[in-house]
C-alpha cells in the first residue's frame, strides 16, 4: 500500500489559472467538462479539489509535479454515487506499472479556503 496527501489553499490554485497553458497541463478534458457546469465558487472549489487529489496520487506513484507525468493523465471522475474516482492514463499509467499498483484511491475535503486530499494505492 501507498499513501499520498497534498494540501492546497484556494488562491495558490487562482494564480496558477491566469496562466493560459495550466489548465491544459493540469486538467483532463472530462474534468474540465464537468467544471463548466459549475458556477463561480463551487467551480473553483471543484479544479482545486482535482488539483490535490492529482498531487496526492502523484506522490503515490513517487513522483513530483514536473517529474514526468503530467497531471492531465490523472482523470479524477465522479461515479455515480458522486465520490472521486482515478482513472490513469498515458504516462501516469505506465507509472503505476512500474511500481506496481492495482489501483488507486482518493479523498477530497474542503474548508476555509483550503482542500486536502488523501490518495491510497494497493
């Protein structure tokens, strides 16, 4: 089993976004889809909460942010039900191979202008 946790505040993420080439790096096409149904605050709570989870899942892998894979390989989806989950593709896939997992995890909380997220691999 591996763990990973990230902790982000809300307006880390806010500077990250004026820069146009972020939100293709970071996000994949079904997250960004998603966000656009959501308004103001929650959509910004929504890409933050991803972004973190993304972190924390890298770090499951044993990976930093520029080592390689680029968060928009990390999908974090919603089921059914409403929880996140992870589906890895291209080079996040090819990581998880390497160590090797079977599966991945995550939790997403926000409050105060922070989001936390906690990634388990097996």
């Amino acid at each position: 089993m591996r763990l990973g946790v990230d902790l982000l505040a809300l307006d880390e993420l806010d500077k990250l976004a004026e820069r146009g080439w972020f939100l293709r790096f970071a996000f994949a096409g079904s997250e960004l889809e998603y966000a656009t149904k959501l308004a103001g605050g929650r959509r910004r709570e929504f890409l933050a909460g991803r972004f973190a989870a993304k972190e924390a899942v890298l770090k499951v892998l044993g990976l930093g942010l520029f080592d390689g894979v680029p968060p928009r390989d990390i999908a974090v989806d919603r089921s059914a039900a409403g929880e996140p989950t992870v589906q890895l593709r291209g080079a996040a896939a090819r990581a998880a191979q390497r160590i090797p997992i079977a599966g991945i995890s995550v939790s997403i909380t926000h409050k105060r202008g922070l989001v936390a997220a906690v990634a388990v691999g097996w």
